[in-house]
C-alpha cells in the first residue's frame, strides 16, 4: 500500500512492481506518480487508484483482478488487432 496522509510526489522506477509476481492487493492513496509504469503483476486481484494519470501499462493482462476502484482516472485501454 502507498498511502500518505496528505498528498505527496513520489519518484518509482518504471518497473518497480515487475518482481512482484504475487502481488494481490495495491492500494495508492494520495501518491502522485512521476513517470508512468511499465508494468503492473498480472496476479493483482484488487487495485485502487485514484485519480491514476497514465496510460494502461501495454504488458499488463489483468485476468485475475476481481475489483478495482480508480475514479477520476484516465485510463486508455491498449487498441485490440
């Protein structure tokens, strides 16, 4: 969980999350971050994100999440062949 009681800029390497293969749960709360990720675990169940500014990361297949919860996102989901 990222979470700060008061707003905060928080710098993450783009693949931050690419070791965590078992990830299940990612809660971010009032952590802006600065560069998009370019990966996010596929084994995440649950993810809540507000206000998530980035594109949907390309190698994220989210087969197993079951809830999510981003208002005020702006999410753009990859265009399908």
């Amino acid at each position: 969980m990222l979470h700060s009681p008061q707003s905060v800029k928080v710098q993450l390497h783009t693949e931050a999350f690419r070791r965590m293969e078992n990830l299940k749960f990612l809660i971010v709360e009032n952590v802006r971050i600065c560069k998009p990720l370019e990966f996010l675990p596929n084994s995440l169940i649950f993810l809540k994100w507000p206000n998530y500014p980035f594109h949907w990361p390309s190698e994220y297949f989210p087969e197993q999440l079951v809830a999510i919860e981003m208002p005020h996102s702006r999410i753009r989901l990859p265009k399908q062949v």
